[in-house]
C-alpha cells in the first residue's frame, strides 16, 4: 500500500518538523539550563535525519559532538556565570 | 544622549546584517528548490561520485584504487586527504587557544584536593557508571581500529572516548581522575604524539622520493604516475588499507587527548581563580 | 513522484528555512552571550543538513559502503547506481569538527569576558565603550 521512498519521507519531515519545535523552544527561553537540554533534543532529532538519509559517519560524530560536548561545554560555562538571562 | 543613540543605532546595524544574511541563505535553499543544481531528489548521482564509488575497492584496475570497502573513509583519508591534515590543525589550534586563555598565571597543574568533601551520588549511579565507562572504552577502540571496514573512523573514536571521560568526571570527582593519573600533564604529550604521528605517515612517501622515485606526500597506493612506492593493503585476513589504519588510530589518540584536556581545564573550581587574582 | 512526495520534499525545505530563521533571530536580539553561541550551533547544523539533502538519492539507496572484500564486477557496479553520494559526508565531517571547535573556543573567551567584567549582557558591555 504505501512504498518505502513515501515511508522514509513522512518519517524524514517528522523528525525535521521536531527539529524545528526544539529549535523554536531554545531560542525563547529564559532559564539557560533547560535551553541546553532543548538544544540537545533537537540534535537527537537530527541526528535521526541523518540516520535516514543513510549517512552513518556522520550518526557517530554528530551524536557524540551534540549531545555529549556541546552539552557539557555550556552547563560549565553556566555554572561559572550567570544562569538566568534578563531579556 | 548621543551615547544612547549611537547604540541604538548600532543596534540597529546588527539587525540589518543579520536578516540580511538570513535572507541571503533561503534564497540560496529556494534556488535549490525550483531547480538550481538538477533536479533533487533525483535518481542519479553526480558522475565524479560515480567514479569515487567505482574505484574505491576496484581489484582489477590496480591503479586507481583506494584499498577500502568504505567508501566515505577513502576520500577523507587518501582521495582528499588534504582537507583533514589541516582539519586536524586547526582542532589542535582550537585547544591550544582555549588552554591559553583559561590558564593561571604561574601555575602548571591544579589540584582541586581537599576542596570538596560529601556523600557524593547516591549508589546506584556510581554502580552503573564503572560499566559504562569501560563499554564505552571498549566501543570506542572497536570504532577506531575498524575504521576502514565499518562505520566510524578516527575522529568519531576520539569524541566517543571522550564521552567516557565526561562520565567518570561528573559522576566521581576530579579527585578520581586525578589519583588514576588522568591530568593535563598526561594528556598533552598524547596529543603531540598523535598530531606529530599524523605529520611523518603524510611525509614519509616524500621522503622517500628524495632517493630517486617519484611520489607524493600522502600516497596511498602506488598510481600510474608514481608507481614504486606503496602501503601495503593487507595480509591475508588482516586489512590495513594502506597507511588508513595508522591515521585512523593516531586520530584516536589526538582527538581523544584534546577533548580530556578541555573538560579538565573547564571543570577547575572558580574558587581557586578568585584565590589566584586576589593574591595578585 | 507522485504529488503527496512532491508536497513532503517542498515542506522539508521550508522546514529548513524556517530553522535559519529562528536561529538568526536568536543570534541577533538575544543579549545573553550563551544564547547567542547556542543559536550559532543551530545554524550550523542547518547548513549541514542542507548539504546532505542535496546528495540524496530517492529510491533504491543504500549506504555507499561495500559488503564484501572480493567483489565482482557486477557487484561493483550495482553498488555504483544505488549508493548515496559520499562526497558530502567526507565535507560535513570537516564542518562538523571545525564547528565544534569555534564554539569551544568561544565560551573560554565568554568565561574570561564574565570574569573581567562581571556581567554577560551585551547592552551593557557595549556601554563601556571611551
């Protein structure tokens, strides 16, 4: 019934349609810390992008960049100033 | 008065670059949507992909081939090899820039003993952690060493490792890496022998072809042009893929180093800065 | 293709350019220094994805990687029509690991900015100034 080229398509702009939410909810929110958990969740999401465009060099590094570094650069670099930003 | 506007002037001048740099970039998405580089997606790919594809792991014309069945791997090391060498730099310079300006003045190593005291976290965290963190040792020595053969590579190890470090970090305490040896006075030379170890594989063909032969600096396989000097591809089950397998490993080594040195430079408490600017 | 394909392929690339948009609009009229390289990441990984969108292959894909150490050269040549393009990969690997080490460069330089000055607000930092 459905194909499997339609398949990859829903699935690839559901996880971009997911990606955008994240991105929107990072950039207008005032605490900093959960901005950095939303900014992980969206490379979660892309990182599921690249899983379906059939790119697994890029799964790897990008999961562990995204997630794991970038995460913990920016909670150091919180707990070291300030953590809420006064718009 | 003038100060206020002159900022929001200024303010004003940001905002005109930034949207118009965003407009610049969906314009350039909207050029690929009505058609700008063939129609996408299409069925058939660009004909020096093709070639890519054809000659990575081509054994009946020896003279063009890249000795790896993975094709993304054979053009980050030997078909462009060159994009990496100074990928690779410019990561070292990056550490180097972030360690220059997060030192103490007169300090070489910092040891945070008897800074903090408490329970910790609570047991069950500490149980789980000690598995964690030797699988995903593990893991990531098999990302390296199979980096020609399977998914993975040198730099995809080094972050993973990384990661392994991160957890033992926050979990434990410093105080625990520090006892098991895991300073910045150790992880520097690793990264020297890493990015010094991916300099001599790429010159050593050139050196070679001071006697006499002709080759270049990055040489893989022998080609038509240069036909006397090789790598060895492998022996019987054992796959090297030329000099791939040594780059793959020293990359490890490099990129693993650096990270560590980062969250060890970042994880120092602010207590010791304000002791350490006051006393100045 | 048929028209509901057509429909999904053009709302992914809205998708993107909406990214793009938040992400400018977070760079530009966030004072916080933090949020800014935050939305500098979400630009980024925009682009990146943008380039891989462009090495696509619909239908029969697989991963352009060979199964085999001894292959035929029928094998080879199926493998050259139905592989996705690799020479995107191997570019965003690069922008991938030049990214990362912009952004950790610029929170060393952030920490040391709130240390000099106290504060991590651009509206005030630029008031300090002559």
């Amino acid at each position: 019934m459905i194909e499997l080229p339609l398949v990859t398509e829903l699935l690839l702009a559901f996880s971009l349609t997911l990606a955008l939410i994240f991105a929107y909810l990072t950039v207008m929110e005032r605490d900093l810390i959960r901005a950095v958990v939303f900014s992980a969740g969206q490379s979660i999401a892309f990182a599921y992008a690249y899983y379906l465009l059939f790119a697994p060099d890029i799964v790897l590094a990008y999961i562990a960049v995204g997630v794991g570094i970038y995460s913990m650069i920016l909670i150091f670099a919180i707990s070291k100033t300030e953590r809420y930003e006064k718009v | 008065m003038t100060a206020t506007k002159a900022l929001e002037e200024e303010r004003t001048h940001g905002a005109i670059i930034g949207v118009g740099i965003a407009i610049l970039l969906m314009l350039t998405i909207a050029a690929v949507i009505l058609g700008a580089t063939g129609y996408t997606p299409s069925e058939k790919i660009r004909p020096l992909a093709q070639f890519y594809l054809y000659y990575a792991m081509n054994i009946f014309k020896k003279e063009l081939w890249a000795a790896t069945p993975e094709a993304v791997n054979s053009m980050v090391w030997d078909y462009r090899g060159y994009d990496t060498l100074f990928e690779t730099s410019v990561f070292f310079l990056a550490v180097i820039g972030a360690v220059a300006v997060l030192r103490l003045p007169g300090v070489k190593d910092v040891s945070t003993k008897g800074i903090f005291s408490g329970r910790g976290l609570s047991l069950i965290v500490k149980v789980v952690t000690k598995f964690i963190v030797a699988f995903i040792l593990i893991v990531a020595i098999s990302i390296a060493i199979h980096g020609n053969l399977t998914p993975g590579g040198g730099f995809q190890a080094g972050a993973a490792v990384s990661i392994a470090t991160l957890v033992a970090l926050v979990a434990f305490s410093r105080i625990f890496l520090e006892e098991r040896h895991v300073t910045t006075k150790l992880m520097l030379p690793i990264r020297v022998i890493g990015v010094v170890g991916i300099g001599l594989v790429a010159l050593a063909p050139a050196i070679i072809a001071l006697t006499g032969t002709f080759a270049f600096a990055m040489q893989n396989q022998p080609k038509v042009w240069a036909p006397n000097f090789g790598f060895p591809p492998g022996f019987g089950d054992f796959w090297f893929s030329g000099n791939q397998f040594y780059y793959n490993f020293l990359e490890f080594l490099a990129v693993g180093a650096g990270f560590t040195v980062i969250y060890l430079m970042y994880s120092i408490p602010e207590l010791i800065y304000k002791e350490v600017l006051k006393k100045k | 293709m048929t028209t509901l394909s057509q429909v999904l392929w053009i709302y992914m690339y809205l998708t993107l350019i909406g990214l793009i948009a938040v992400a400018v609009y977070g760079i530009v009229r966030r004072p916080n220094l933090i949020k800014k390289i935050i939305a500098l990441s979400i630009l980024g990984d925009t682009a990146n994805t943008f380039i891989i969108f462009i090495g696509f292959r619909r239908g029969l894909a697989t991963v352009p990687i060979l199964p085999t150490l001894n292959p035929t050269l029928e094998q080879l040549i199926a493998f050259k029509n139905t592989a996705v393009d690799p020479l995107p990969q191997c570019l965003v690997l690069t922008a991938i690991v030049i990214n990362m080490s912009v952004t950790a460069f610029l929170t060393a330089l952030a920490i040391q900015l709130y240390r000099l000055y106290g504060t991590l607000d651009v509206r005030e930092t630029a008031k300090l100034k002559g």
